[in-house]
C-alpha cells in the first residue's frame, strides 16, 4: 500500500494547511488505487468560501466608493482643521487627532483590501498581508482612543 503526503492550499485565500496524508482507497468491489484523504478539508476554515465571486466583486466596489468618500472627506476636514484658527482649543486638536487616524486608516486599507476582492485573492504577498493586518489594527487602536480621549 503506497502513501503520498500533499501540501494543500486553499483556492480562496492562498493559505497554505498542514500537509494531508494520502493513502490508498481500497474497496471490496474494485481494489484499484484511488487516492482518497485521510484528513478532508473543511472549506469553512476559509473566511471568503462563503462569497460567490459576484459578491468579491461587489464588496471591492464598495469598498473603493466608500474609500475615496472617506479620504475625501476627511483630508477635507484635516485640510480646514489646518488653515483655521480652531486648533488652539484642546477638543479641535482631538477631532484633528481623530481625522488623522481615519485618513491613515482609509489610505492603508481600502486599496489593497478593495483590490484584493476584486481579483478575489490577496495580490500582495505574505510579507505585505502582515504589514497591512499590524497597520490597520494599530490606527483602529489610534481611532478608538481618540474617541475615548474626546469624550472624556
């Protein structure tokens, strides 16, 4: 009986599972050597399974429309926040502290999450998906205490 080891990836996401063992199928009716899995991949480890390809499709467009808004409108607001004379009260400055958390926000993630939906894969490497995961969590923890900090 021959054994096989196959490392698998997921055609969704790219990420690489543990490796399956693969071993012969063998049946009272038929002793041929089909390879059957020892280990079946449960596609519900991969988060975009769920998504038909329209959907990628749709939520990368949504997220490039809702993007540009929101770099618009807050470099607007970080732009007027700049040229007045409102920063010299201390709740201006944590409204500007907030505005430059979600610009940097806004400029980090949707072009590389917008573009990796639409082509329905991460086009940008493990090195750069890390990057991208610390930075957005590090301004989401930047947006939450600007808020906390402005409502006390």
């Amino acid at each position: 009986m021959d054994v096989a080891t196959v490392e698998f990836r997921c055609r969704y996401c790219l990420r690489a599972f543990a490796p399956l063992t693969l071993v012969p199928k063998l049946t009272s009716y038929n002793k041929t050597e089909e390879m059957q899995s020892l280990l079946d991949y449960s596609m519900n480890e991969c988060p975009w399974y769920y998504f038909d390809s329209s959907y990628k499709t749709l939520l990368g467009g949504c997220l490039i429309v809702f993007g540009v808004f929101g770099v618009l409108l807050n470099g607007w607001l970080f732009a007027t926040f700049l040229h007045s004379h409102l920063l010299i009260f201390r709740s201006h400055v944590l409204v500007l502290n907030l505005c430059s958390a979600s610009l940097g926000r806004n400029l980090i993630r949707f072009p590389f999450a917008a573009s990796s939906a639409i082509a329905k894969r991460w086009l940008y490497g493990t090195a750069s998906c890390q990057l991208f995961a610390f930075l957005n969590q590090f301004l989401g923890v930047f947006q939450m205490t600007a808020l906390f900090t402005l409502k006390n």
